[in-house]
C-alpha cells in the first residue's frame, strides 16, 4: 500500500518534546502526519536530513501539538507524461496527464507527490512541471501578465443566475498569476470575542504575511487556522475593534480586540497584501464597505491605485456622527454576561446589573450605557433591551415574594424534619443510658460475687494452716526400710533429657566417671549416658553437684 501519510506539515514554532512520547521539532521543520485523529496531538514523524543535505532513512516518531504546525503548502504542480502502475508499495499508480501535487524532490529520481489525497513516491522521469496558466496570453493593455478587471469580470462563470462579486472572480483570477512579494510576516496579540461562549474573551494571535491569513487561539490550543488573503470579503475598523470575515471554504468571522495601534497597523497590513496581489485597494471602514459593489466602480479604483503606485491610505472613519438630539430615548436594560472594560472608553458590567442604554445606534456592535454614574461603551449583544423598569420592578418584586414563600415553606420542612431528628436521637440516648446502666449493674454483681469467693479461699487457707500435720519420720533405717534396696530414692530424683529434648527419664543421679552419666530409673534399671548427649539443664545440674 502507498505511504501511511495522513498529510505533510510545516512546523510554525520551535518545540521541546515534554516527555519520551513526544519528539522536538524547530520552526520550519517538515513533518510526516502519521494519526491525526485526536485534535490536539498529532503522531508524526520528523523529516531530517545527512550532511549531503539528503533526506535520512529514518526520523524520530512520536506526537506533536498540533496547534505549532500547520499543512503544508505543495513546492510545484505536476502532470504525468505517461502511465505507471506502482512497483513498491511506497509508489503511486498514476495515468497520463493526471495532476500530482510535488511535496519532496530530494531524490532526483524519485519525487514525493500526493495524488487523490494519496502520498507516494513517482519516478521523476515520468513526469514534469505543469503550470495551469501556462497557455494564456497576457493582456497587452496592462504590464506583465496581469489580466484586466473587466476580463476577470466578463470571464467569470455564471452561477444559476446569481449575482457574482465582481472583485471576488477578479481576486480568483489574479491570485494565480502575480507573486506576492516578500513573504514578511507581522504578528499581533488580540482578543477574540466568542459567539458561543459571550462571558469571556479568548486570547489569540493573529498573523498576516504575503497573501496568507495566519489565527492561532492560546485559549483553547485549536489547530492554527490559515486563509488567503483573497478570501478576505468583509473588514470593520473601528478604534480598538477590527471584525474580519472570510468566505471559501473555511468560511470563518472575527471580532478581535486589540489597541488602537495594533488595530489600525492590521488595517494597513491588509491594504499592503492586497496590493501585493495587485488587487484593487478595498476601503475598509465602520461601518465596512460590502466587497460586492458594481464592477464599473472597482476597475476605476484598480486603475488608479496602479497608476499612482502608492500606499494605500487609512480612509478616516467614515461613519456619520449622530447628534444627541437624534438619539433616541434612553431604554432599560439588564446585563446578561460579565464584561470586563478594555479601555477607557469601555466600562465593565456584571450579569444581572441593571442598567440604561443611552445610545443603541451608533455602532450596532457597541452600545454605549449608564450604569449609575458611569458610562462607557460594551458589546451590544452582553445587553438585553428590558420594558418600563417600574414593570420590571413589579415583576421583580413578584419574583422575590414567590422565591419568599418557597423559602419559608422549605424552612418549614427543614425544622420538621430537624424535630424529627432531635426526637430520634434522644430516643436513642435514652436506650443507651438504659443499657449503661444494667452492664454497670451487672458488673457491679460480679464483683461482689468475685470477692465472696476470694474471702472463702482465705478462710480455707488459713484454716488448713492452723492445723498440725503429723510427724515425719526422720530415721534414715525407716528411710530405708520404706525404700526398696533396688530402686532409686525418689526424693533425689529429677527429670533428664537428652539434647533434642526428644527423649526424657525419671531418674537418680549415682555418678559421671569416664565422661559418662551413671543414672538410677525408678523401673530399678541403672543406665549410663554420654555427657554429650545431655541437655543444658543437665549440664548446669551436674555442674553444682559435681564442682566439675
């Protein structure tokens, strides 16, 4: 099968791999997409390059942010010469004049292309360098090979009868057949205000080079997104607020926030990409000029901003002032986001303030409002327009007592159930005191029971030892009189283990000669035992007896 390549890319900025599942890259690094099915990391693998400046067998895998790079853009246009069917499974099969996107030419056999959306490799001998214009005229009205306005127009295709923007067939048409120049991009800082997510601001970038449109948001680490500047069909300046709208098919609006400075410096960003691609120069003002306007009116504007090549110039806004006798009657509103001011112009609002839009119809973005003693401007769509605030008031007061009664009602039951808890659980105590009380007195008897009897064993003892026992005898013939000649005395008789404590004898000691142990059982058998095999205890016995 051909090249596992989801897509190739271009690193944007510089990267340090933050564990040992990532690999580093370096702004402008070229990166082979392996997986791309999560949005924010990317498997890839990194293309590097032998000391001859040709690509290596093998560059490390691992995942990227896919935020720090983007798609990258072909190197040329190729069409087949002739037919091929795929040798390897890194080959692509390819039919004459068929269109190959060229990626990777560092071989010079062997071309790195995309073909239906396919990556492989093609013999370069089987193709060439192809250019779609290639076979059209340049006008001889105008330098170089710049198509007239008016041949853009007239040329454009007609769709089911609709209205076609004359300068958006003319910017299809020039975009392919003029350089843009330096490819010097300028970089900004901006706020961008969310359509789904009001009560907050997302931090961004936004980058503007050549004929490309550059966004990358720091809020939610997306992907960075990129235009041509001549699908750029709507712009608003106005002070610190520039809002762009993009058509095509990536089709995308913008309201960004930013400083005067910033905001103005886009502004002539644009203007300058736009004359670049030789496009006429689109006054962008606020309210903005709609990109739709007659062809007459455009190829006029062209062929002066071509005549007198200057810079296009900052128009001044535009936008009619209204007087305060024109404005209408102040109307009551309710805030229904945060909103943090920006600028000494604005004023920061929190949801639920309730306050007085003073002007609603100077900017249909940014109205300005009262909030007690302060005014300033907020984006219209944090406000919602309220009736008669003595209504409002009224529907209030309306809401406050309703949320009272189910306040009290739910305090009710809170303190009923709160009863019932407190009658439970001094039912309980009272059930412990109870069961305290029979374990005490049931110990208390035991004690007493315990020292009756102590007191009776005292009393037996003391009475067994006020009585006299008999008289021992102490003669030794009655001694031995008693006594067998044949057994051993039990008085000088003592338990003997050996070592093991395995075997044990009752048994008197006669004596130990020669390392031997002459010992006397009570059955009359006299035995002798090696002083080796006798326990510890035996020998500390024999010891004390013997003095050995």
């Amino acid at each position: 099968m051909p090249l596992e390549y989801k897509n190739i890319c271009i690193a944007l900025y510089d990267y340090s791999a933050q564990d040992s599942e990532e690999i580093s890259f370096k702004e402008d690094d070229i990166l082979y997409i392996l997986e791309n099915d999560d949005e924010e990391w990317w498997k890839a693998k990194l293309k590097i390059a032998n000391e001859e400046g040709e690509e290596g067998a093998d560059g490390p895998i691992g995942v990227v942010p896919s935020n720090y790079i983007q798609e990258a853009e072909c190197s040329a246009v190729m069409k087949a010469l002739y037919d091929y069917d795929a040798q390897t499974d890194e080959e692509l099969t390819f039919k004459e004049n068929d269109i190959l996107h060229l990626y990777d030419k560092d071989d010079p056999d062997w071309y790195l292309v995309k073909l239906n959306d396919v990556f492989g490799f093609v013999p370069a001998a089987f193709v060439e360098e192809f250019s779609p214009d290639e076979d059209e005229q340049p006008s001889e009205s105008l330098p170089g090979n710049q198509k007239s306005l008016s041949d853009a127009i007239s040329n454009a295709p007609e769709q089911n009868g609709n209205y076609v923007a004359p300068l958006q067939a003319y910017a299809r048409k020039v975009a392919h057949q003029k350089s843009s120049g330096p490819f010097e991009v300028k970089t900004w800082s901006v706020s961008e205000y969310s359509s789904d997510k009001k009560k907050k601001k997302k931090k961004g970038t936004l980058s503007i080079g050549g004929d490309k449109i550059f966004y990358a948001s720091e809020s939610d680490k997306a992907p960075v997104q990129q235009w041509n500047i001549n699908e750029l069909s709507d712009v608003k300046y106005e002070k610190k607020r520039i809002t762009i709208s993009i058509s095509g098919e990536k089709a995308a609006k913008f309201d960004f926030n930013t400083s005067k400075g910033d905001a103005e410096a886009i502004y002539n960003k644009i203007q300058e990409s736009l004359a670049r691609l030789e496009l006429p120069t689109v006054k962008l003002d606020t309210p903005s000029r709609s990109l739709t306007h007659q062809a007459q009116e455009y190829e006029e504007e062209y062929e002066e901003a071509y005549e007198e090549e200057q810079e296009p110039e900052v128009i001044e806004d535009e936008t009619e002032e209204v007087n305060e006798e024109d404005l209408p009657p102040p109307k009551f509103g309710i805030a229904l986001y945060d909103f943090e001011a920006q600028g000494d112009d604005e004023i920061t609002i929190h949801q639920g303030d309730r306050l007085w839009v003073i002007d609603d119809v100077s900017s249909k973005d940014w109205w300005t409002i009262r909030k007690g003693d302060e005014e300033g401007a907020v984006p219209s769509s944090y406000i919602e327009i309220r009736g008669d605030p003595d209504s409002d008031n009224a529907e209030e007061e309306k809401r406050l007592k309703l949320e009272e009664q189910i306040r009290i009602k739910q305090e009710e039951e809170r303190l009923k159930k709160e009863e019932e808890r407190l009658r439970k659980e001094e039912e309980r105590l009272l059930k412990e005191e109870e069961r305290r009380k029979r374990e005490e007195k049931e110990n208390e008897r035991k004690r007493r029971d315990e020292e009756k009897r102590l007191q009776e064993e005292k009393k037996q003892k003391q009475a067994l030892q006020s009585q006299t026992p008999p008289a021992l005898p102490n003669d030794e013939v009655t001694k031995k009189a008693q006594t067998p000649t044949n057994q051993p005395i039990p008085s000088k008789t003592r338990t003997w283990s050996d070592r093991t404590g395995a075997f044990k004898v009752e048994a008197q000691f006669l004596q130990y000669i020669d390392g031997k142990v002459h010992l006397h059982k009570l059955n009359g058998v006299k035995i002798s035992v090696p002083i080796e095999r006798m326990s510890k205890s035996d020998l500390t016995y024999l010891e004390g007896i013997t003095g050995e």
